[in-house]
C-alpha cells in the first residue's frame, strides 16, 4: 500500500517532467529551421543551457531590461549573478505554448514529520479521526506572462498549490488534511539598478487570493495586495516582500486575525553553491508584546541533470491555512523539479 502511492507521487513529478522535456523538444525542431548559421548556434546554445540548469525558480525571472555593458567590477558582478543568468534562460521559453515556466519551486516530500501537529479544528466537524504527525507534503507552481507592457514591465498570472497528505493514515483512508490554492496576477518591472553595491534587480505589485477550498469552521482565506523587490550579488539573492491584506466583513471573515500571525511582509534569501541552494524564509509580526513569526529553512543538492534532494524545515504560525494561528515543528525529506535559483 505504501510502496504504491509513493509511485503516485513520484509519478506525478514524472508527469511534469515530462512536459518540460516535451518542451524541449518541440524547441530543437524549431531551432533546426533557422536559416542563419549564426542564429540556430545561439538557439541551440540556449537550449543546452536550459537543459542543465533547468528552468523557472521562485524569484520572479522576468525580461532583462536594455543596458549599457558592463565594465566595472560591480557591473561583472551583475552579469554573472545567479538571477540574471536565469531570466536569460528563462526567455528563450516564455513564449513556448508547450512549456511550463516554474514560479515557486516544485517538490514532493514524501516524507515528513511534525512534533506539533494540530487536530483542533478537524474536532468538531469528525471527532472520530486520528491524524498522523507523519504526512507527505508536495508543491506544484507556475506562471505564464499575460502582457508583455513594454521593454521593462510585464504583467503575469501565478498559480501556487500547496497540499499535505496523509499518506500513511491507512486508519482514515490516506486524505488530503489540507491543501491550499493561491492564484495570483502582478506586475514586475526590470529595474536593473546599482543599489548599495547589489543590484536591484526587479520590483513587482499584485493581488494575490489564497486559501483552503473548504467551508463552514474549516474554511480559511484572505486576499492581499503585495508589493516585493529582488536583489542580487554574485551567488545571493535577497527577496523582501510587504502586503496589506484587504479587508472582509467580520461575518464573512474565516480568520479575523491573520496579520497577527502572518505579520505584513516576509524575507526569502537564497544563496547558490557549488550546485546547491541554501534558503531561508522569515517572517515576523513585529509585535513586542505578542510576538509571532516563523522560520524556513531550506537545502536543495543535485540528483541529476533534472532532479534535486531536497531538504525543508519549517517552524512557526502559518505554515498552513488552517493551521495559521498555532505553531509547527516540521522537518521534510524528499525531490525538488525546480528550485529558487
């Protein structure tokens, strides 16, 4: 039983995989109809890249504004830094109607483990089930640019789904104890600029819905306004992001008091290394008298030319929906398709 829906999971990035490389093939027949030398060498050279390194990431990788080139230490910097080799690759599929373009990363964990996992709110509505503080948990994420606006500005749509499973609770039938879908449609600008000797890569503004799906006392969502800036040095890429949530009726709100948990804003940091990313996430209400936050951390390394190992740890509120007001103590161990950087 367990042998099998590990299969299912593995399947599933397989799957997706799959798209990817059909993708890639659909993009060397195009290549091979280029008439100039020149320019079917440079399209198969991005190909080949896009082979290795794989394509999307969770920082938003969008056109690479018009520049003047480099030739300053700092303005090497720039060019070899992590984020702008992959907007370069990134381009070469944007436009390909076969392609997934990744947004956050995509990974399955088949297993993980929670020291803090929390019945309460399944009490009322099935106070015969027992969950399982070992579950797996997987992440499927994507983008597709909307408008191309101008030779910097580009709008986009994003889809987020972030689900866990219990996978072994063969008591309660393995179900999904919670997913969470967060859709979203945002602008990002390539700035492209020198700040404090990093550079200011992209700022982006959107709307962005999440929730859990469910209703009645299980039921959790909010809306939000999110405004974010990327920027990069060498191998470090630093993502701070703040969000203004926008109100609800008290009656129709699941969960009056998110921001107290979630605070206003959040800092993801990510770092490349000898082929593999080291992150964090932190997030931090700022409130002295009542102060609540959370922490991940992350460590992807290189399986292969396509996979990577992936390790998360997460601790604090709202790692979940229905689970945005109490805290989690979780470590996971599983595969990551695509990555931060």
């Amino acid at each position: 039983m367990y042998g099998s829906r590990a299969w299912l999971l593995a399947a599933s990035l397989l799957v997706v995989s799959g798209m990817v490389t059909r993708a890639h093939a659909s993009g060397l027949a195009e290549c091979a109809v280029i008439t100039a030398d020149s320019q079917r060498l440079a399209c198969f050279d991005a190909l080949a890249a896009s082979s290795v390194h794989g394509t999307g990431g969770g920082f938003v990788t969008e056109k690479v504004a018009p520049s003047t080139p480099a030739t300053s230490d700092a303005g090497n910097a720039k060019s070899d830094a992590v984020i702008s080799m992959r907007r370069r690759e990134e381009s070469d599929v944007l436009d390909n109607p076969f392609s997934l373009t990744a947004y956050h990363p995509n990974y399955i964990l088949p297993v993980t483990y929670n020291s803090k996992f929390n019945e309460e709110p399944f009490e009322a509505a099935y106070p015969d089930i027992e969950g399982d503080d070992v579950e797996a948990k997987f992440q499927i994420s994507f983008k597709a640019k909307i408008w191309d606006m101008g030779p910097r500005t580009d709008l986009w749509f994003g889809y987020t789904q972030e689900s866990w499973w219990q996978l072994y609770n063969d008591d309660e039938s393995a179900p999904f104890r919670e997913t969470n879908y967060q859709p979203e449609i945002f602008l990002t600008y390539a700035a492209d600029l020198e700040v404090f000797g990093s550079n200011l890569s992209s700022l982006s503004f959107g709307f962005n819905h999440q929730s859990n799906g469910r209703g009645e006392a299980l039921s959790r969502s909010w809306n939000r306004l999110i405004a974010g800036a990327l920027f990069e040095k060498g191998n470090l890429a630093i993502r701070p992001r703040i969000w203004w949530r926008i109100p609800e009726d008290k009656e129709d709100d699941d969960n009056r008091y998110t921001e107290d948990y979630y605070g206003y804003g959040d800092l993801r940091l990510a770092y490349a290394w000898g082929g593999q990313t080291l992150s964090a996430m932190l997030r931090d209400n700022l409130q002295f008298d009542d102060n609540k936050g959370a922490v991940q951390l992350d460590w992807s390394f290189p399986l292969n030319r396509r996979f990577k190992g992936y390790v998360q740890y997460f601790y604090g509120y709202g790692e979940s929906m229905i689970d945005y007001d109490v805290k989690t103590n979780r470590l996971g161990v599983g595969i990551m398709l695509t990555d931060w950087l």
